[in-house]
C-alpha cells in the first residue's frame, strides 16, 4: 500500500476518536475559554462580553492568591513524602525476607480502594468524637482531650495529606521497586567488590535506574495533586474557614455554588494553564535526567 | 551475594511489619467499623474488636424494599456498573482503532499525543460547558450522559494503553496474513486483536476502576436514584446525618470490595501497565 493511502487509512480509523473528543474536551474548552471572557450565569440568558474582567478580578482577589498557596502546600508536600516514603518502600520491598511477596500484594490494596471510600474512611478515623485516631492516641497517652482534626485551620490540611499520602505512596512504590528490579546484578556485585559503600552504591548504582520512572510518577502525582477535589470534597469541603480550599474546589464554588460561570471559567482556565507550565517545566526535566543516563 | 548480618536481617523484618501495619490498619479498621454494633463504635475509651460480630448493614444496604437505605444504595450501585460499563465499552471501541492506527503509521502520531495532552486539563476546564451541553440534550441525571462525558478520562488513556500494546505485536506476522489475501478487519479479528487480548484486558480493566472511581462530574451532573453513582452516594452518606457510623463503612466496603479483587487478582497485569508508561518514559 502507498504512503498516501496508508496515512489515508490511519485518519479514517482515527475519526471516531477524534470527533468524539472534539465534542467533549475540544469544544468545552473553547466555549469555557469564550465563557471567560463574560458575565454568564449558571442559569438564565448568555452573558454579556466584559473583556478581561474576570481575569482581572481573578488574579488580584485574595481568595485567588490564598487559595493558590493552599494548593501548593498540598501538592509539594504530599507529593514530596510520596516520594521519600515510595522509595524507603520500595527498597525495603527489594531485599529478601519472609513474607515479601504478600506484603507486595498489599501494596496495591490503597492504591485498589476509592478515593471517595479512602476520603469516607479517613473522615471516619479523624471524627473529633468517636475518631480511630482519637481513642488510639489517648489511650497510648499521647493525648489529654479529643481534638477535631478535620475542624481545626491548624491541622486540617495535615490530616488531609496524611490520608493521601497513605493511599498514593504505594504506587509510587511500586513503580520505584519495577525500576529497582532492572538494576543488573552483575553491576551491583561490581560496585561490591570496588568497595563502594551503601551510600555511593544507591547514589551511583541505583538511582540512575531510579530517576527515570520516579520523573514520570514526579510529574503524573504532582499534575494530580494540584488538581485535586475528590477526596478534599469529602473530607472537609475546603473548610474549616477555607484553610484546605484547593483551586479545583474554588473553581466548583465559583461557577456551580455561586452560580458565576463567566468567573468560574477564567479561574479554571488559570488553572489549567499553571498545570500545563508545570507539566512543561516537568516535560524539560524529564528529557534532561534521561539524557544524563544514556 | 551480600553479608547479611543478623541485626540488617532484623532491622529489615521491624521495617517490614511496619510497612503492613501501616497499610492494613486503616482497612482492617474500615472493615471492623462495619461489623461493630453501633453502640460499640461510640463506647469511650473505644473497644478496639465488637463484643458481638453484627453483619446486619450488609443485608440492610442490598435490600431493596422500597424507599429504605437499601434501595437507594442498590441503586446507586447498578447506576456505577451501568455507567462504568457502557463508558468502558465505548472507551475500547474507540480507542483500538485510533491506537492501531497510530502503531502502523506513525506519521499520524501527532494527533495522539495531542489527546493524550488533555489527561494534563483539569475536569473544571470543561465542566461548565459540558452541564449546558448535557442539559441542552436532556442528559443530565442520566447514566448515558454520564457514561459519555467519562469518555473525557477514558478514551485518552485506554489509546494510549492500547497503542503500546499494539506496537509490541510485529507488524510482519499482521503483513503476511495480508499478502494471503486478508482485508484490513479479518487480519484484526485473526491475527491483531487475539494477540492483542491481553493488553485489551488490562485496558477495560484500568478504564473501569477510572470510571468507578470517579466523582467530580458524578457530582455535577446526576442528582437523584436515576443515575447517581456509588462515590457520590457514599459522599452523601459521609456528609450527612447518618449517625450510624458502621452504615458508613459498609457502604465503604461494598464499594472498595470490586476495585480491591480486581486488584489483587490481577495484580501482575495491574502493576505491568502501570509500571510500563514509567519505564518507557
């Protein structure tokens, strides 16, 4: 078959996927983008064209700019301890013991369970009255008083990270422990007999093998985090006094709660942008550790 | 190969029983929760193991005598697998095509990447469109319109699957059934898609814990027992007023319980696919 009709055939085959998501991602986006820029409602007639208003409003407003930080704080830190604890899990899950393969197996239990169900039950563990985490910490002595985890500014946004760091760091694991599996043997026994100590081993040894997948579950977790609503939804709605309001949870506000489309629109296009600079930044960073290794 | 003393050994078996606690604890405590009487989980100091083991939430939640707690849970239940189905078929059927498509002629690539690039959009870029869309075609509150705008998340993803899966099969085998006279379709159905079945597997599988864990558009789109699914019913039920907190783990459990089997069932198929995007790059 030639050239032309081949490539012919491919958009054919192709046409199905493509015309479906031109209808539900291609053209959403531009009308959200059109929606931006006016005063549209949720309910009742188009809005009016208002330039760039909203972005204006958007930007400068302290609900924008606090709500930003929040944001950030959840995803750098909570990705960050995935990280450091995916990887302690993975090389702890790569050395011989009994009962290795079982303890595998778990692994992938948090990663299996719902967000919503992960959120319900860390909500569970957390209640300030009857909580898990309440009784084991008294009764360990740890504790004088019950205390509402979730209901406090102070400790609402840790106890959100604790909960997903809890379900996400096993992935990570067990992507660092594939990477960790395609270390070859005879390298580690060389590096042995060089007399290389723990330490340069796992920083000349393994991380090379490491650094690739770990950029890849860096840039996906990272992505993720700073989109989050789900398990923040259900866990404390961005209160209490909106210290765990992330941008997603803003944007709901905004355009369904508030009913203010035209607003909610150029909010999540803001955020859809910072998301994309991100995944570039990323994008650059993951060719660069690539490279180093090759 | 290395020396193993035996206090590394028993740093190692310490570092190992902790790792399990850690990840078992908050799930045995989930399970615990739904078999506990009600009074025992709100007993002070807190009976760690119920004095009598109570399954009672399991039948009350899949009863379906009407208007209960049960048949809105049986509902919501049906509502996910219809969602996640039907979102899951169409998901395949668009995508083995496409990614095919692409695994053969390369040159065509660009456009993949460029659906891949919308895993990067966050659901509140599109979600104020897609309401007025579905409300403009009556589909709002309704599994099918529920279903498409899964195909959002789904079909990228499963194309991108699917194409790695394909490009693993060699093209050779593919080109001889050709030269003996095949068209397109029969050397799919003889020769691509059975040595395809595996990765086709692990795609429909992925893409159905995808839809089932789904929960913003859940949210925005369905609103009573005609289409709400399984995570927005139990997000009701943990923001309400149920002061039965065992209820809420049931509910927890029922919902966790096909994700969890799929998971450690297919284990191996699981962790290949999710570990393979990783060490590609």
């Amino acid at each position: 078959m030639s050239g032309t009709s081949m490539t012919t055939r491919a958009w054919l085959l192709m046409l199905p996927l493509l015309a479906v998501m031109i209808a539900v991602i291609g053209w959403p986006l531009i009308d959200t983008i059109h929606l931006s820029f006016t005063d549209a409602k949720l309910v009742g007639t188009a809005g009016n064209f208002v330039g760039i208003d909203n972005y204006v409003k958007t930007i400068t407003g302290s609900n924008f700019q606090r709500t930003l930080v929040t944001t950030a704080k959840f995803a750098i830190i909570s990705v960050f301890a995935e990280m450091v604890l995916g990887v302690l899990a993975a090389l702890l899950l790569n050395q011989e013991f009994r009962g290795r393969t079982m303890l595998r197996g778990l692994m992938i239990l948090p990663w299996a369970l719902p967000t919503v169900v992960n959120a319900t039950l860390w909500r569970l563990i957390y209640n300030p009255e009857y909580g898990a985490l309440n009784a084991a910490l008294t009764q360990i002595g740890l504790l004088d008083a019950y205390r509402s985890w979730l209901g406090e500014p102070g400790t609402a946004l840790a106890s959100l990270i604790i909960a997903d760091c809890w379900k996400n760091f096993p992935l990570v694991a067990l992507i660092a422990l594939a990477a960790l599996q395609a270390v070859p043997r005879d390298i580690q026994a060389a590096s042995l007999v060089d007399g290389a100590g723990p330490f340069a081993r796992f920083r000349f040894v393994t991380l090379p093998y490491l650094a690739g997948p770990l950029m890849v579950a860096l840039v996906l977790r990272t992505i993720e985090a700073f989109k989050v609503f789900d398990i923040i939804w259900v866990m404390t709605r961005g209160g209490p006094a909106n210290s765990t309001r992330t941008l997603s949870i803003l944007v709901y506000q905004e355009a369904f709660s508030f009913q203010r489309a035209g607003s909610g629109a150029s909010l999540a296009l803001i955020v859809t942008l910072l998301v994309a600079v991100l995944a570039a930044a990323y994008a650059a960073l993951v060719r660069k550790t690539a490279g180093s290794n090759t | 190969m290395e020396r193993k003393s035996p206090l590394f050994s028993i740093f190692i078996h310490a570092c190992a029983l902790l790792l399990a606690v850690v990840i078992l604890a908050p799930l045995v405590w989930l399970f615990v929760m739904s078999i506990s009487p009600a009074a025992d989980l709100t007993a002070k100091p807190l009976s760690w193991w119920p004095q009598t083991v109570d399954f009672s939430r399991y039948a009350v939640l899949l009863s379906s005598v009407e208007n209960s707690a049960g048949a809105a849970f049986v509902a919501s239940l049906i509502n996910s697998i219809v969602v996640a189905g039907v979102a899951t078929l169409a998901a395949l059927a668009l995508a083995i095509p496409a990614a095919w498509a692409v695994s053969r002629t390369p040159s065509v690539g660009w456009s993949l990447y460029m659906v891949i690039a919308t895993y990067m959009l966050p659901p509140v870029a599109l979600a104020v469109p897609l309401y007025f869309g579905l409300s403009h075609l009556g589909l709002l509150n309704n599994v099918f319109g529920l279903a498409l705008v899964y195909l959002t998340i789904l079909a990228p993803f499963t194309t991108w699957l699917m194409k790695s899966g394909f490009d693993s099969i060699p093209r050779e085998i593919e080109a001889a059934a050709m030269i003996d006279g095949a068209g397109l379709f029969a050397t799919w159905r003889i020769i691509t898609l059975p040595l395809a079945a595996p990765v086709m597997a692990t795609s429909a599988l992925f893409a159905f814990l995808l839809a089932w864990d789904e929960f913003f558009y859940a949210l925005l789109f369905t609103s009573d027992l005609r289409a709400k699914t399984l995570t927005v019913a139990i997000a009701d039920l943990a923001g309400g007023r149920v002061s039965d907190y065992g209820l809420i783990a049931t509910a927890g459990v029922l919902a966790a319980l096909p994700p969890v089997v799929i998971g450690l069932v297919m284990q191996r198929a699981l962790i290949s696919g999710l570990t393979s995007g990783g060490v590609k790059g």
